[in-house]
C-alpha cells in the first residue's frame, strides 16, 4: 500500500463520517433505480409518450455507464472528493430537472442528464472506503455498502408508491437532493484528500472514443428489438471501429484511460471478468424471473417483486460474511465458495414447473444473490488491495463498468434465447408472454390453449436460466485466478 493510502487509513477519527457519507451515496444511487419504475405509471399517465417509455431508463443507464470509467480515471488523476463533487451535483441538478419535465422528451433528457453524475457515485465512494480504511478492514466496510442495496430494494418502491399516492410525481426525483447534500457536507467536512498533486492532461481523444464505443454497444444491446437488425447491425459494427480506435489510441497516449497495469495484472483482468459474468448472470435472474412467476405460476407483481427482494437480501449478507471468510481463509476461496453458491442457485431455477410455490423462487434468488454477493465483493476487494493508490480509482471504476456492461449483454442474450425459443413453440402466438401476463387477456384463452402455452413459455424460461448456469459456472474458472491469499 502507498505512503498516501497508508496515511489516509491512519485517520480514523472520522472514518465512520466518511463511511456514512458514503453510504448515504450510495443509497441515493440506489434507490433511484427502484423508485422511478414504481412511479413510471404515474408519469406516463401524466406526461404521455408511452413508446418512448424503455428510454427513460436505457439513457440513464447509457450515460451512468459510459461515465463510469472517465470519472474513475479523472478520480486518480483530479483527486476522489473533486470528482465525487463534480458528479453528485451533477446527479442532484438533473434529479432536480426532472421533476420539472413537462412531457417525456424533456425527462429522458434530463434523465441523461442525471445519470451522466451517477456514474461517479457508485466507482468514487467504493475508492473512497477503499482510501480510508486498510485491506484488513475494506471487505467489511463493502459489505456495509452492498447492504444499501438490500434496503434501497424494499424502501424504494414503498416510498415511490406513497409518494405517488399521495403527493406529486416529482417528489421521487427531489427526495434524493437533501440526501445528496447531507452526504456532500460530510465528505467536504472529514474525508481527508490527498494532498500530492502533479500536472495531468485529460485525455479528450480516449474519452470520445470509449464514449462512442459503448453508446454504440449499448443502445445496439438495450433497444435491438425497437431498433430493428439493420440498426443493431449498424450501431455494432460502429462499436467495433469506435473500440478499435479506442485500442489503437490507448497504446499511444501518454495518460491512458486505462492504465497498462490494468491488462498486465491477473487479479485486475480476473476482476472486471467475474464482474463482467455476474452482471450477466444477475439478468437471467431480475429480468426473467418476475416473468416467470407472473406468467407461468399465475402470481402477482408484489409476490415477483418479493422474490426479487429476496435476492437483494442476501447480496449484502453475504458481502459482509466474505469479509470475515477471507480473512480466515483466502480471496480465491472465498470467491469459489461464492461461484458454486451462484451455480447452486441457477441449477435450482431449472426444477422450477408450472406447479412450482413462488416461495421456491425466492429461496433459489436468495442463495443466488448470496453467490453473487461473496464473489462480487471478493473481485473488489482483491483488484482494491492489489492497484496502487494512483490507479485505483480506475481500477474500481472498471469493476463497476464491467458489470453494467455484463447486465446490457446478459438482457439481449437471454432476451434473444427467449423471443427465438418463443418463436420456435409458439410460432402462431403474437407475444403469448404478454398474453398470460395480462389478467384480462389470460381469462380470455381456451383452458386447453393456456395450458399448452404455458407449458411452452416455461420450456422457453428454462432455456434462459441454463444459460444463466452457464454464466455461472464460467465464474468459478475465472476464480481460480484471484490470488490464493488473505486481505493484509
């Protein structure tokens, strides 16, 4: 560890401000992203535009991803508490704008707005907590960030559905503001900034490039069915010329965005790997499993989204168990232990049957989310204590980016298994999934016919969880290369 990360973690008088502050962060990134699809009904009744509904996500999504590595590089480069201002008010600004939109144009602009600050809440407070406490203790403390999302995903559709019920839409957007400021007060008042600075230039050229590349990747993956093949074609092939450059100009700038130490270290490549599959594994289960349990098994959106919740549960459980488990043990047993607690719970999907209780469903997303919790924390903590201080910035960023990236490539994967099994069983049926789903139109089919249609649409849901077993079994290869040791 640097002389500057070993006297950041020295201070610990007022880690546990910082901790909050953080945490604080976090759950304002957190519950976004609950909040906004409980009131969704809401604004589209009141704004209209509801074929443009998929955007109000996807373009928040798209520019909180590509933003992620630029504020982790611009982070080592500028200093942690700069950048993390930077975004925040950036995120605080556009939530606030949001509230103001007068029809959906306006608030998937302002929603881009909004996400282009979201990238650097989750990278800059996980480098943060890294800065100040010592490898010993940062499993732990991470722990005590996942856990943020396992409250977020309780709290954020009950506070979005009273606030909606009660008060107008906008309040879900301006409830993060005061949270938002109270976490930027604490960090101004006790995060102690590194005061080592030398000249940098920001690399324009590297940041347009990336920017392109994963646009391009991006709305080809998260819009491929409104868009149509001549599109997604398209918008690939300008990924792959755009990610080309992007390589070609990494090898010859003089401050890359990413650092060669980056792809020269197994840890490091290991990491943005595991979290890459995680991100892809965890699709299989958020996206298709509410569809299972309201399609197939008949059941309601509270009991898909209580089993979802059962997900959240045990990825901030088990991120704080790891901690205790590394320190006794090692990063590659404890990240192995984590990957066969994952393939465990995608094995367990595919016994799921038409007569199946949801409580099956939520025990199988509960060990689930602890197998993505234990290995997810594992991959961090090991690049975290591995990059030096002046990379880990970026070093964080990269693990959060590769999991957004794996979650836009596991929903088109598992999505395009989906529509082709679909198709193949179902060929006469113009979207049979939304036709179950759909309690009108489900009382309106033959009993025969709905037999036979459910049958055939959890045949097609079994397709997308092997392949999510597959994902997961790919991360118990990609475990083997984190270091054998223990946080020291």
């Amino acid at each position: 560890m640097s002389e500057d990360s070993q006297t950041m973690a020295s201070s610990v008088k007022s880690r546990h401000w910082i901790l909050i502050a953080s945490m604080l962060a976090m759950f304002m990134a957190a519950i976004e992203v609950t909040i906004v699809a409980t009131a969704m009904p809401t604004i589209i009744a009141e704004l209209g535009g509801f074929s443009q509904f998929g955007w109000v996500f996807s373009i928040y999504l798209l520019t909180q991803a590509v933003s992620v590595p630029i504020y982790g590089r611009l982070a080592d480069l500028w200093g942690r508490k700069r950048m993390f201002f930077i975004g925040t008010g950036l995120f605080l600004a556009g939530s606030v704008l949001c509230g103001f939109a007068t029809n959906m144009g306006w608030l998937i602009l302002f929603r881009a707005f909004q996400g282009l600050g979201a990238g650097a809440i989750m990278p800059l407070t996980s480098t943060i907590i890294a800065d100040v406490y010592p490898p010993k203790e940062r499993a732990g403390v991470q722990g005590w960030l996942s856990s943020v999302w396992g409250v977020a995903a309780i709290v954020g559709p009950l506070t979005g559905a009273w606030l909606v019920q009660h008060f107008n839409w906008a309040l879900i957007f301006w409830v993060n503001v005061p949270i938002g400021i109270v976490s930027m007060l604490l960090l101004a008042r006790f995060f102690p900034e590194s005061k080592q600075r030398s000249p940098h230039r920001l690399n324009l050229a590297g940041s347009g490039w990336l920017m392109l590349t994963v646009s391009a990747l991006l709305v080809a993956l998260l819009q491929a069915e409104a868009l149509g093949i001549a599109w997604v074609v398209g918008l690939l092939i300008l990924a792959l010329a755009a990610g080309a450059a992007l390589l070609r100009h990494e090898r010859r700038a003089s401050e890359p965005l990413f650092p060669l130490a980056i792809w020269r270290s197994r840890t490091l490549l290991a990491g943005n790997a595991g979290n890459l599959l995680i991100g892809a594994a965890m699709m299989g289960i958020s996206a298709f499993l509410p569809t299972w349990i309201q399609g197939v098994n008949g059941g309601t959106p509270l009991q898909a989204g209580s089993a979802l919740a059962m997900m959240s549960i045990g990825w901030p459980l088990a991120s704080t168990l790891s901690g205790r488990l590394m320190q006794r043990t090692s990063y590659r047993f404890t990240a192995l232990l984590g990957s066969l607690l994952l393939i465990l719970g995608t094995g367990l999907l595919l016994t799921l049957h038409r007569e199946s209780p949801v409580w099956h469903a939520g025990l199988f997303a509960f060990v689930i989310g602890t197998g993505m919790g234990m290995t997810s924390t594992t991959f961090l903590i090991a690049v975290q204590n591995t990059a030096d201080f002046a990379i880990r910035g970026i070093c964080t960023a990269s693990i959060m980016f590769s999991r957004m990236l794996g979650s836009a490539l596991g929903t088109a994967v598992m999505g395009a298994v989906l529509n082709y099994n679909l198709l193949l069983r179902l060929p006469h049926d113009s979207d049979p999934v939304q036709q179950v789903m759909s309690h009108s139109q489900r009382e309106q089919i033959d009993a025969d016919r709905l037999g036979i249609m459910l049958t055939e649409i959890a045949h097609s849901l079994h397709w997308v969880f092997a392949v999510s077993a597959v994902i997961a079994l790919l991360s118990l290869v990609v475990s083997r290369f984190v270091p054998a040791e223990t946080p020291h």
